[in-house]
C-alpha cells in the first residue's frame, strides 16, 4: 500500500504547487501620469514615455524581471524631479524597489536606488543604513559613495563626508561627484572653491538634461550667494535655454529680480514656476514676494499654502515610516513668517532630534529662539551651526544678530558687515535688521 501512497503524495504536492504558482497574481506596477503644460512640451516628454511604456510593457509579460523594475523605479524617480509629484512618484518607486529586494535582497542597483530615495524623503538614518548595505555589495562603484556623502552630510558627520566625496572622485570624477565637492567646500566657507567645482560639473554633463541644468542653477544660486546678480542670471538664462520652462531657472531669476527690487516681475518668474511644478519653495517664496510688493491678502494665501503643502507631506511621514517627506526644519521656518513661534519651536525640535549634528538644523534651532526672544537658548546653536566655518550670508548676518542681543557688540557687528560685505542683496527683511543694528552703534 505505501509504495502506491508515496506517488500519489507526491503527484498532489506538486499539483499543489502548481495551482500556488498559476493563481499568484503578479504584484501591481504603478503607471506613469500624464504631464501637462509646458512640461508636456517637446521630445522629452515623447521619449520619456516611449521608455516607461517599454518598461511597463517588460514587466507585464515577465512580471518577475528585476531589471525592468528597477529601472522603472529610476525613471519615477526622475519624473518626481521633474514634475515636483514626490507623493505618487516616489512611493510608486519604493514600492517597485521594494518588490525588487524581496526577491534579490543583494541587488546592488534597487539598493542605491532605495538609498536615494530615503534620502529625497529625508529619511537621513535609513538611508545611510541602506547604503551601507550597498557598498558592502559592490565597493567600487562611484555612486554609492555619493550616497554615503549625502547622508553623513544632512546627519552632521562632516568629516565622514568629506572622505566618501574624496572616494566618490577617485573612482569616477564626473557631475555627481563635482557637485558633491562643491557643497562641501561651501559648507566650509570656500566659497570660490565651491564656484570652482560646480563649474566643472557642469561642464561635464549634457546642456539641456535636466541634472546637467540643476547643476547650473545651483552655480547661480552660488553667484546669488556671493551677490554677483549678473553671473546668477546669466546661469539662469542659460539653464532656460538649455531646458525650457525649467522651474528651478524661472525661480532663480525671480530671486534676481527680487534682490533688486522688481517685485512684479519676481512675482512673475515664481508664478510661472509654480504653475509648472509642485513644490512648496514657490509659494513660500511668493509670499515673501507679495509681503514686500504690498500684497497682504495674496502673502497670506502664499504663506498657508506652503504650510499646507508641508503639512500633509510631515503627516504621511508620520503615518508611514518607510515613506512620506520629513518637512520639520521647513515647517519650522514657515511658522516663523507667520508669528506662530510655538509651532515654529516644536517642528524644529522635532527635526533637531532626528539629527542634532546637523549646521542647518542648528541654524533652525537659533533663529526660531532668537525669534522668540530666547537669546541665550538662539546662541547655544549657533555655534553649533558655524563650526564649519560657514560663510553663507544669511548664517553669518543671524549669528551678528543674535550675538549683538547677548551683549556681544563688537562681535555682531563684525559679523553682519562680514555678511553684507559678501552679498549685499540678502534678503532685505534679514539686510534691514542688520543695518538698524550698525545704525545705532
């Protein structure tokens, strides 16, 4: 009798099996939205398509093939970028990159992918971990380091960062890894040598994709920084001729015209940004804008709905560990401009305990207790926030503030004319505190 029962057992198994295999649905691959607007102009949006249409096409007939997701989680990702729809395009990523790494917990690529993307969530911790796994995978591949830069950097381990930066560049110098240095020379106070290698990385991508223009705009905010409104603009225009209609490069002139006074056609450049992608910067640029051009009403719209914005993205994280946009230290700031000093003190400790060692975040801690009056409390993290030697305008004329009200005069004073002295067209609220102070001296 057994030797007939051993076959069948056998036979049922497998037929059990089998229905398992066959009856599993494959897991559901999130589809790509429509742009519209001027984002939907031109080649790139046809080939954009073309590609992710491919890939989704992969995956329908092979729902098990790795690579198409993970490529297809790098494309979603770049389309958050572009169109400023973090929310749908990023969680669509993780989910896509997740399902990767159940099936092969070692793949090099969805693990710096998910790296990247906890740390576009501002999920600084996970995505060091994350990373860490990754280089542990393949050690010589660039942009892991990257990773592990950009991660040691937003939690305050500079030193770190300076020595995954100095890996990243002698495995492959390129775009990536320029911008990197030139961060961190920033971040150190050289802000020649910061010009310097974002230059480079500029010259080393391709005009009109859109890495090679963030790039260039972040060479015209340095030239913004350092007050060279011209060179900034020239960079500006150049990205918008390179890319049409690139958001990042409409509101940096805005932010030119603004330092110069022309409110209506600050107004403009930001309007038009806002309209072509989401994110909450615009609006809360705007309301600074409208503040300044005598538009109470519309600065007030501005202001709660940057609020907003944030808001929803602090609350999805809350909810969801893995995924949602820790917004803290810009709530923070948010609440300063509209007076509500106690919730502008409680996202800032909120993001201060996330990361502590952070110069940014220390920044926040300063400015919203010199905000509240709590001088003592605003000096105590500001010198936290200058020991790298920062000389960002805007760090250096707070810390001349907040020096001055601990009684510190001579100091203060030092550090507001240093700060003037470097960009004369800070922003004109911070610049006018600053010059009432010299005045009375």
């Amino acid at each position: 009798m057994r030797k007939y029962l051993y076959p069948v057992l056998v036979t049922l198994f497998l037929g059990f099996i089998a229905v398992i295999f066959l009856t599993q649905k494959p897991e559901p691959v999130p589809t790509l939205k429509e742009r519209h607007g001027d984002l939907a102009a031109g080649g790139e949006w046809l080939n954009t398509k073309a590609a992710i249409n491919g890939l989704l096409a992969r995956l329908r007939a092979k729902p098990h093939d790795n690579q198409a997701r993970v490529l297809l989680a790098e494309a979603y990702m770049q389309e958050a970028r572009i169109t400023g729809d973090h929310p749908y395009y990023d969680t669509a990523a993780m989910e896509l990159l997740d399902q990767a790494l159940r099936q092969e917990p070692e793949n090099f690529e969805a693990l710096c992918c998910k790296a990247s993307l906890s740390l576009t969530q501002h999920h600084f911790s996970e995505g060091l971990a994350v990373a860490e796994k990754a280089v542990a995978v393949n050690p010589n591949n660039a942009f892991v380091y990257g990773l592990l830069c950009d991660a040691n950097v937003e939690l305050g381990r500079y030193p770190e960062a300076v020595r995954m930066a100095d890996k990243m560049n002698q495995v492959r110098p390129d775009l990536r890894s320029y911008t990197r240095v030139s961060y961190l020379r920033e971040i150190h106070g050289d802000l020649p040598g910061a010009i310097e290698a974002m230059q480079m990385a500029v010259e080393a991508g391709y005009a009109g994709l859109e890495q090679t223009e963030w790039a260039r705009v972040m060479l015209g905010h340095l030239y913004e920084t350092t007050g060279d409104l011209n060179r900034a603009a020239q960079q500006y225009q150049q990205a918008l001729l390179a890319r049409p209609h690139y958001a990042y490069a409409l509101a940096g002139l805005g932010r030119v015209a603004q330092a110069r006074q022309d409110y209506p056609t600050a107004i403009k450049y930001l309007q038009d940004a806002r309209i072509t992608v989401k994110d909450y910067a615009f609006a809360d640029e705007l309301a600074d804008l409208y503040h300044q051009n005598n538009q109470p009403a519309e600065a007030r719209k501005m202001a709660q709905e940057s609020i907003g914005m944030l808001a929803a993205a602090a609350n999805e994280a809350d909810e969801n560990e893995a995924m949602g946009h820790y917004a803290d230290r810009e709530l923070a700031y948010a609440y300063v401009k509209t007076g509500e000093l106690d919730k502008a003190l409680q996202h800032a400790n909120i993001e201060y305990k996330r990361r502590p060692d952070n110069i940014d975040v220390c920044e926040t801690m300063a400015w919203v207790h010199y905000k509240r009056g709590e001088y003592k409390e605003a000096e105590k993290y500001m010198s936290i926030a200058r020991r790298t030697n920062s000389r960002n305008p805007t760090l250096l004329c707070r810390a001349g503030l907040i020096a001055t009200k601990n009684g510190h005069t001579a100091e203060g004073q030092a550090l507001i004319k240093q700060a003037l002295a470097i960009n004369p067209y800070l922003t004109l609220d911070l610049a006018d505190e600053g010059r009432k102070l010299l005045a009375v001296r």
